[in-house]
C-alpha cells in the first residue's frame, strides 16, 4: 500500500502466514514521511475448533482436524497483538457459541507505559431473524449495547438505537439512527 497523509509519502504493509491450520503469525508496518515514523504490529492468532459435537460424536472431530477451522462450526479464537507505537500488548478471545447467532468475547490491554491501568471488555452479541443485538461491559462497569433492527425483507432500511450507562461518572446516553440502503 502506498498513499499520503498529510501531503507526505505514506507506505504500509501487512503480512499474515497461517503455521498451521489453527496457527497463524503476522505483522503489520506504516511509515509515515511527514514524520519519518516508522509503527509496527505483531500479531499471532491461534483457533480452537469444538471438541465434541451434540451427541458425544468423535467422528466430527476428526473431519474438523482434516478440513481445519471453519465459520460454520463453533470455535474459538484468541489473539495477542503487539502495538509498538502505542506501546501495548492485547489479548484478545472470540468464542462462536451458535454459528450466526451467539459470540461471546472479551478483550485485555495492557498499556506499557502505565502497567497498573490495564482495560478489560467482555461482550457478546446475539443474532435473531431480521435484528442484532451487541452488549459489552468494560471493567469500569460501563455497559453499552446497540440494537439494529431490519424493517423490511431484502435491502429494507435499518433503525438502531443505542445506549451506554457509566455509573461511576454519571453518564447515561441514548442515540438512534436509520439506515436506508441505496
């Protein structure tokens, strides 16, 4: 990739190797020439597919060995990113409870700068027939949740509200929003 920014040259890469069928490290680099900056991220993901199907069934297993992970089994997937520039380290774990319906998630940042503010997120999101619905929780105790519901079948407009409660700072906030596909 090649740009500017800021009416400088701006060159990227990024580059992903899957190890093994599970295993998979990467990194990502931009220079920046304004700035004569150099940013990099490391990153090595890792997928677990299920270990047993409804019925006990060890058969299934071992397509899944064969056939490596895929989006329409449950599975779970952690990551550890490397941010040079920003200096931290996250940890991230994706669980597919139901294909297309439940995810579970939750996310850890450890900030190098300041080891003792490290920030947690867990949240999940729910599919239904024509509406989704994202809740996420941060170690804070801050919770926030998006509701997107279609209005329609095929391309029909969407209408979302959203909402964030922060108890600790005594924040409450509530937003809406529709959109119409063109």
């Amino acid at each position: 990739k090649y740009g500017t920014m800021g009416g400088a040259t701006l060159f990227g890469m990024n580059y992903l190797q899957s190890i093994t069928p599970r295993l998979a490290i990467g990194g990502e680099g931009m220079y920046v020439g304004v700035s004569q900056n150099f940013m990099s991220n490391y990153t090595i993901k890792y997928t677990m597919p299920i270990t047993l199907d409804e019925k006990g069934d060890t058969e299934s297993i071992k397509k899944q060995e064969q056939n490596g992970p895929s989006l329409e089994n449950p599975s779970s997937t952690m990551c550890l990113n490397f941010n040079t520039g920003a200096g931290s380290l996250s940890m991230n774990y994706k669980r597919i409870v139901t294909p297309n319906r439940v995810t579970l998630g939750a996310e850890l940042t450890i900030p190098f700068q300041d080891l003792s503010k490290p920030t947690v997120l867990i949240g999940a999101e729910f599919r239904l027939l024509k509406s989704k619905i994202n809740v996420c929780v941060d170690g804070g105790g801050r919770i926030q949740s998006v509701v997107e519901a279609k209005l329609g079948m095929g391309q029909a407009p969407t209408i979302q509200f959203s909402g964030e409660v922060d108890h600790w700072n005594n924040v409450l906030r509530f937003g809406y929003g529709l959109n119409i596909d063109g």
